[in-house]
C-alpha cells in the first residue's frame, strides 16, 4: 500500500507541475532520485557511472515531462525512462570499450630531443595566407568560408550567393591548388602524374 501512496504523491506532483508548480517540480525530481539510482546500480558491472546515469535521467525527465499522462501511474513511467537511460549508457560505453586501446605508456608526440617548433609543426603562416590570396576569387571564398571561418556548406552558399555545388568544386580546386604550391617545386609533375 505504501508504494501505491508513493506512486500517488509523485503523479500528483507531477500533474501540478506540468500546471507550473516550480516547488513541485522540484520535489519530483528530488524523490526520483532514490528511484534511479536503484536501477541504475544494476549497470554497475558494466563500469557505468550512477551520477552520470541519474543526471542523464533527470535531463530526460525534465524533456519529456510533458508526456506524462496524470491518469496513468507516475512510477512505471518514470523506470520505464530509466531503464532506456542505463541501455544507452551500456551501449555507449560498449562502443567506447570496442573502441579503445590500451597503452601501457602514453607515446610521445615527437622523437627528437629539441619539441618542434611551431613553424616546423604547422608550416609557415605567412606562405599559407600569400597562397590563399593567389587564388581565383571563387576559390579564395570557399576556402575562407569553409576552412577558415567554418561554416557550412548551407550557410558559405547563403554568404556567397554560389550554390552547394559550386562551393564544393570551388574548396576542391582551391585546396589542390594550395597544395600544389606549398608543396614546393616538382609537386606539378607529380601531381599530373596522378591524376
């Protein structure tokens, strides 16, 4: 009977916050964490974190609120949300773990004595911007608005008046023209050799 009492509070501080009671809402949130936390420990084993799951949860709850239906019991509903929550962390973390190496040593990033030198790991700043203004015009404007400034491919065409297709030939012929020059002398021949 107690749980059914619980059940009751819960969907009646439910209904009155989906009616705009803050105080509530509050209270809503903070009697269903108990509520997560159980379920969430059973992730345990799957090196699940039960803070992150429980923050994962109230997000979900707090986008969803409006789906709860005031004539149906607040407690399924609730788990129900849980419940989806813990399988999608165990997912993500069983992608995560397919996905990593371990290493008993970080490697380093360089094997010299002397660390590279910014002009040696990014190449010469000034080269790259006489480059870049080299270019044809439609060329120079793709590649500042798609590389340089980052936009996308929708917001370079509403910014330049060319359309997506025109932008993508245009980032395509300005970026092999960059390499072509930055890659010194003899890069042409090589170049057309590929081709």
């Amino acid at each position: 009977m107690a749980a059914d009492n619980h059940d009751a509070h819960l969907g009646a501080l439910m209904r009155a916050a989906q009616q705009g009671d803050a105080g509530a809402y509050a209270e809503v949130l903070r009697l269903c964490v108990p509520l997560i936390k159980r379920v969430a420990n059973s992730g345990r084993h799957f090196g699940l974190e039960t803070d992150d799951i429980v923050q994962d949860v109230l997000m979900s709850l707090h986008s969803v609120r409006h789906t709860y239906d005031p004539d149906r019991p607040f407690v399924p509903w609730q788990a129900s949300i849980t419940r989806h929550r813990v399988v999608d962390a165990q997912r993500r973390r069983s992608r995560i773990a397919r996905n990593e190496t371990a290493v008993p040593e970080i490697p380093e990033t360089f094997s010299g004595t002397h660390p590279k030198s910014d002009m040696e790991s990014q190449g010469d700043p000034e080269l790259l911007k006489r480059a870049i203004e080299d270019l044809p015009a439609g060329q120079r404007q793709a590649v500042e608005l798609l590389k340089l400034k980052e936009m996308s491919l929708k917001e370079a065409s509403a910014a330049s008046g060319m359309s997506i297709a025109a932008l993508k030939v245009a980032m395509h012929r300005g970026l092999k023209a960059l390499r072509l020059r930055l890659a010194g002398p003899g890069a042409d021949a090589e170049d057309g050799r590929n081709e």
